[in-house]
C-alpha cells in the first residue's frame, strides 16, 4: 500500500485527519482505503468508493470522497451513526452544515431545509452543492448495495429510503409528470407540454441550497477589470516554468477546465489533431466517463512549446526518459510531476499560488484592485472573451448574434443554453451600469463647470444682494455649501 499524504493547504483533509492508502495488490477489490485519526478503517466510505468504481466518472468520485470525508469525520466525533434513520440522519446533517457557518431554515410552504451560506461558511457555493451532491449519491449507492452470487440476491447496505430526499417533494415531482402531456416525448418533438429541463428543476432534496442567480465571473466586471485578469493570467505565464506555462496557455487559449488540460494524453494530442482543422487535441469532458471526446483549440505558440516542454522537462521527469511525442503510448499523460507520475490538481495549484502571489505583488498599484485568481477564473475569462466577441460580430443582428452565441454554447461545451444567456446577460447589464456610470460622471462635470462662476463669487463675498422688484433679497452661503461648491468645481479637471 501507498499512503496518499494531502497537501499542507488541503483545508478538508486536515480538518479530520483521515488517512488514505492506495491499494496496490492486483487481487484486492479494493482500490483505496481510507483510515480515522487512530487509524481505524472507515468502513461505510470504503465500502462506498468501492460499489461506486463503474457508476460514473472516477474523477467524480474522488471529488466526492473530497466532501464526504469532514462529514465523516464529524459523525466520528460526536458517535453519531451514519446508518441511522432517516430523521437522524437529517439531524445530524443539518447539525454539521450550521457547526460549518450555514444558515439552516425549514422550507416552511414544502418540506426539508434551505441551506444558505455565510461569511463564516467553511465551504464555497459550489462547495456546498458539492457536498449535498455527494451525501445524496452516498446513501444512493449504499441502497443500491451489490449483488451477491453466494446468496443469489441483492444485498443493500443502508436498510431505509435515503435520507437526503424528501418522500413528500419526490411523490409531487411523480405526480407532476403524470400530468404532463407526452411526458415522455423528447423536447425536439415539439409536443411535451414542458421543457425537461424545467422538469429537471423541481426540488426533491431534503436539503436544498438557496439559490441566487448565477453571475458569472468576468463578464459582470467593468471592462477594465477584464483586462487586467486578462494581462495578469498572461503575466504568470510569461513567469512560469515551462510546464506550467503550457498549462496556462492551454486554458487561456481553449477554455478548458483545468482538470482537462492536466489529464490530456498522448493519444489524445494525436487524434486531435487529425480529426480536422481547428482542432488541437481532445480531451476527457466533464461527464465524459473518461473518454476523451472534447475537441479543444490552441494556438501555434503553445504548440510549439508544448513540443519542447515533452522534450525537455518531460524527458528529465519521464522515468523512461522519452523525449518525442511519437515514442508515447495513448494512454501516456502529457503532463508529469517531478516523480514521473501524472501532474495532480493539488500540485498544480501549488505552483499556481505562489505565481499569484508574485502577480498580485505587481499588480499591487493598478488602476482597479485585482481580483483573487484562481485556475477556473481562466475559463470564465475565455468565455467572456468568446460571447463578447460573438456580440460585437452581428451588431445590427440578433438572429445571427443567437446563432454565435450557440456557437460559443457548442465550443465551451456547455449542456444548457441557461450558462450563455447569463453571459450575454451578465456582458450587457457591465457594459449598461459603465456607460450609465459614464454618463453620470459626465453630466456632474458639467454640472460643476456651471457652479464655477458661483464658487468664485462667493470667495470675494459670502453675501450676495441680488435685487428683485423693489425688495432686496439676501443668499447666504454657509460653510457646507461652501465646501461642496468648491468640491463641485475641482471635478471640472485641468482646464479649471
């Protein structure tokens, strides 16, 4: 066995001290194993990373191990048993989520609870979707259990309906696509009476996050600020080693996701780039059980140096020391750690750091503060980059703006037209509330140019006697008007 150590910054695996051993024997069942602070087997998470082996994406499950791991370690601490009945179990979970800085209320008009982060929140949103995500695929599973040929039966290893649904919002959601009209028609047939992706939405969870809407970073910023994360991302790249700066170059340039580019293989480069013009290599998708069927782009530069990165660094990293691109296997990764194995998400963003470090020292005296950088930011700052481009190109069309928008859906390989209408949405309310900011600011200082005669007359005389009819009638300036007059006219600028 191989002990897997997490990194020093891996916030939840140092938060519960579980141990994992990589399983190397060929005969074991058991791929990996996961231990407690005093090295006791955590019995329902193996048995659980075992049954979900060829029930979805590998990388999926490890994401979920990621999540389900503090709640374990929570379930330890206090002897709560994860097999309980449902309420407890329930209990129990929304317990964790308020120790975990949520805000937990009962979905009054339905059933369950709305969970709600705040500043105190250990978890991100995305974090916190992750971990209902992975306790509802958890108890799934252990209910499915296994089939067992000795007995000739199924065997299921959590005896109760999973806790993480709601029986009640789970009967409404059945009873509403009875009532649908050619419920199971497709939505290309024209005839089903609802969307299923509307159908998709209706709550079964018993825990369900409260939601806002969805404002993608990047596009909603100011112009400005797009182009300094732009310039930033750039900057790191130019600073990086070669590796890393590949790395970078990929996402920038095709929007991928970062763990993506970090699996691209050998095979993958080759049948890329011989499906046909435009494509660069192709890659395992989000979902894509890993198969790699994602066509991605990138530009001849980055080509160039991906060739010498696998000639240089990659050599000195390979323990068999290839050093052509022919000489790879298929199955070969393109991107090695210093130990010859495939470069993980954590050592990267090892790296990652300590450039973002180093560019937010440069950028310390920029215009607009920077924003905090991570990996992901590249892809959103790629998609804004594609819908704004897909705008500006059909000006006075918006038949044809639809279709670039769609094209850019296809590119980025998003399952929903929902993600590029927030785009657009997100690009167009940035570019209104900057020319309504504009504007304003416009309007104030030509405001002031007209109160700057005003402001010099009452320098002379804090008294002014202007006659109307045959009374006098006296304007008195106080201090505060005063000073905002004078405030007023400094917006005028230089030529005051």
């Amino acid at each position: 066995m191989r002990e897997l150590r997490a990194s020093a910054t891996g916030r939840y695996a140092s938060s519960v001290g579980f141990r994992k051993l990589q399983v190397t024997e060929p005969e074991s069942q058991y791929e990996l194993l996961i231990f407690d602070r005093s090295w006791s087997p955590v019995v329902p998470l193996n048995e659980w990373y075992r049954l979900r082996k060829n029930r979805g994406s590998p990388r999926t499950r490890q994401t979920y191990l990621a999540m389900l791991c503090p709640f374990f370690g929570y379930l330890l601490d206090h002897v709560y048993a994860w097999n309980a009945d449902p309420e407890a179990v329930r209990e129990y979970t929304r317990q964790y989520l308020i120790e975990s800085g949520c805000v937990v209320r009962p979905a009054w008009q339905t059933d369950g609870y709305h969970v709600a982060l705040t500043n105190s929140t250990t978890m991100s949103p995305s974090g916190l979707g992750l971990f209902i995500a992975a306790a509802r695929d958890f108890y799934a599973t252990l209910i499915d259990g296994e089939w067992d040929p000795t007995r000739n039966r199924r065997v299921t290893y959590y005896p109760h309906p999973n806790p993480m649904y709601s029986e009640m919002l789970l009967r409404w959601k059945r009873e509403h696509i009875r009532a649908l009209a050619n419920a199971g028609a497709p939505d290309v047939a024209g005839i089903r009476s609802e969307p299923r992706s509307r159908t998709a939405q209706q709550p079964v969870g018993f825990f369900r996050r409260k939601r806002n809407v969805w404002n993608p970073p990047v596009a909603r910023d100011a112009e400005v600020v797009r182009v300094l994360i732009v310039a930033a991302i750039l900057w790191m790249s130019d600073h990086a080693a070669l590796r890393d700066q590949v790395i970078i170059r990929i996402l920038l340039e095709s929007g991928a996701r970062l763990h993506e580019v970090l699996s691209l293989t050998a095979g993958g480069y080759r049948r890329g780039r011989s499906m046909h013009v435009g494509v660069s290599a192709l890659v395992r998708n989000k979902g894509s059980l890993g198969r790699e069927t994602k066509p991605i782009h990138f530009e001849a530069e980055t080509e160039r140096l991906l060739h010498r990165y696998i000639r240089t660094e990659r050599a000195a990293a390979d323990r068999d020391g290839t050093q052509l691109l022919e000489e790879l296997t298929d199955a070969d990764p393109i991107f090695l750690s210093s130990r010859g194995t495939q470069l993980s998400d954590s050592a990267f963003r090892a790296r990652w750091t300590e450039l973002r470090e180093r560019v937010e020292g440069r950028f310390r005296r920029a215009p607009v503060r920077l924003p905090h950088l991570h990996p992901h930011l590249i892809r959103h700052a790629h998609a804004t980059m594609r819908v704004s481009a897909a705008l500006e190109a059909y000006p006075n069309s918006t038949e044809r703006q639809r279709a670039a928008v769609e094209a850019v859906q296809v590119a980025m390989g998003w399952a929903s037209s929902e993600t590029a209408r927030r785009y657009v949405h997100a690009i167009s309310t940035a570019e209104a509330h900057e020319l309504v900011q504009r504007r304003f600011i416009e309007r104030l200082v030509g405001h002031a140019r007209d109160l700057r005669d005003a402001a010099t007359q009452t320098q002379r005389s804090r008294r002014v006697t202007p006659a109307i009819g045959d009374e006098d009638v006296a304007l008195e300036f106080d201090d505060g008007a005063q000073r905002t007059l004078v405030w007023l006219a400094s917006l005028g600028g230089p030529d005051q």
